[in-house]
C-alpha cells in the first residue's frame, strides 16, 4: 500500500485526528521534489477569515434585501462552512454563483445577474480591503519556517492563489522576496485560464520554476486546490487543516491528499 493510501486509509476508517498521523512520510518525500507550490490564502497570509468575514457582511446584507421573495433563502451567511464549501481555494465569481445557486437564487439567464454578481464582489472588495487596511496583513509563522527550509535545500518555492489580491496581500507583508515565483488571480485573468479546480494555476507556477509537476509538491488548504493538484499531475499534494475540524480534514483526504495536518511547522524537515 503506498503511503498515499496508507494515511487516507488510516484517518478515513478510525477518524484520528490528522495530527496524530505521522507527519514523517510527507516531509521525507517532500524533500525528494523539486519544487515547491503553497497556497497563499490562509497557510502564507491569515487571511481567509478576513474574507469570509466580508462575505458575510456582503451577502446577509443580500440575503435580507431579497427575502421577501426567497424567504427559503434568508438564512444567514456561515463564516465557516459556507465559505470553506464555497469559497476557499475558488475565483470569488465562481464561489459566489456557487452559493447563490445552493440557495435556489442565482439564473444564470436572467439579464441581471451578471450586475449582481459584479456588485456583490465590489463590495465584498470594499470590505476585504478595509479590515486589511485596520488591521494590516497576519502572517502564518509557520509558512515562512517551511519557505526558509526549502530555500536551505536549494528548492524553489512558489506562492499560488486564486485571488487577485494575492500579490498585493504578499507585498503589503513584505514578504514578495521570500518566493521563487508568484502566481495569482491577476495572472489568471491574464493568462485566460479557469481557477482551481482546474490545474492551469498550479501549472503555470511550476512552469516559472521551471520543474515539471511529477517533480513538485503542493501544499493547500482547499479540497479545491487538492483536486487541482492531482489533475495536474502533482507529484506530493498535501493538506492544511489549521481549525483541526475532523469534517474539513476529511474532504481534504477525499479529494487526494496525501497527508493531511494542522500546522506547516509539521512539515518543516528536521535538522
């Protein structure tokens, strides 16, 4: 059995939690890649609860102006599984058609949708961007011990993200000179690709580090970006579950990773 199956197989049939799962399998193989791909939003930055918290300010807003008509539909926006099932990992336009249609409110071929979906994002911008402007950009620790470790190896690393904020988000903690390469929302309008789960992301980071994705390990906290990085042919896809919910770690081991944990510094190879 490889090691693949064996740490979906244990945590799936006796649900342990994923950091009683040796984390040893994954950094030896880790060290045996290339290259290294990690997600920026929410392992590189703190930021997904800066945004999950504007799309629940955005969208129960929403949900209330129109709940005279979908009065099925008012139910509050849910910080945690909404956004986790939603939109972690995903184009914001894509999570938000995704969540406007889990609740019955969202056509697709009515004229006005698309002013809809262009305005609710707006806002959800205006929100982000004032809780970053309040309270700056948090950093995980733990990520740039992992980069620093890596970079010790003489191993690139790139810092991938769906969102067009991802550079700015690096920038804005002064941490642009830490990756080998960048690669976010903004590059994705530009190249004309999908988001995840569509590899085309993942990639296109590779490729500006010049390995090839059989020799690259990715590293994420969206089952999204896990689906991505199997269909692209990603050597080592492992999981981040920094809540520690059983739930969550077990949708990540669903959609193909390899090893699931609660903190980057697991990943950290030892001395």
């Amino acid at each position: 059995m490889s090691t693949y199956q064996r740490e979906r197989s244990t945590y799936a049939d006796t649900h342990v939690s994923p950091s009683r799962v040796s984390p040893a399998p994954a950094r030896s193989r880790l060290l045996q890649c290339r290259a290294l791909l990690l997600g920026i939003d929410g392992l590189v930055t703190d930021t997904a609860r800066l945004h999950a918290g504007a799309w629940k300010r955005t969208l129960d807003a929403f949900l209330r102006d129109n709940g005279h008509v979908h009065r099925l539909s008012v139910r509050p926006f849910d910080p945690e599984t909404d956004f986790r099932r939603f939109f972690q990992g995903r184009a914001r336009l894509d999570g938000l058609q995704a969540f406007l249609t889990s609740r019955g409110i969202y056509d697709p071929g009515h004229p006005d949708s698309p002013g809809v979906l262009r305005a609710l994002v707006a806002d959800e911008d205006r929100y982000f961007d004032e809780q970053v402007r309040r309270h700056g950009v948090p950093v995980w620790p733990d990520s740039l011990d992992l980069v620093a470790a890596m970079h010790a190896r003489a191993l690139p690393v790139a810092a991938v993200s769906a969102s067009r904020h991802g550079r700015r988000l690096l920038e804005g903690a002064g941490l642009t000179s830490r990756f080998d390469a960048i690669v976010d929302g903004r590059d994705r309008a530009a190249l004309q690709v999908p988001a995840a789960p569509d590899p085309a992301l993942l990639i296109e980071a590779a490729r500006q580090l010049r390995t090839a994705p059989e020799h690259s390990a990715v590293v994420v906290a969206a089952p999204a970006w896990i689906t991505a990085a199997r269909s692209g042919g990603f050597t080592l896809t492992l999981g981040v579950d920094r809540e520690g919910h059983t739930n969550n770690a077990v949708e990540l081991y669903r959609h193909g990773a390899a090893h699931v944990t609660r903190s980057l510094a697991e990943l950290v190879p030892r001395a």
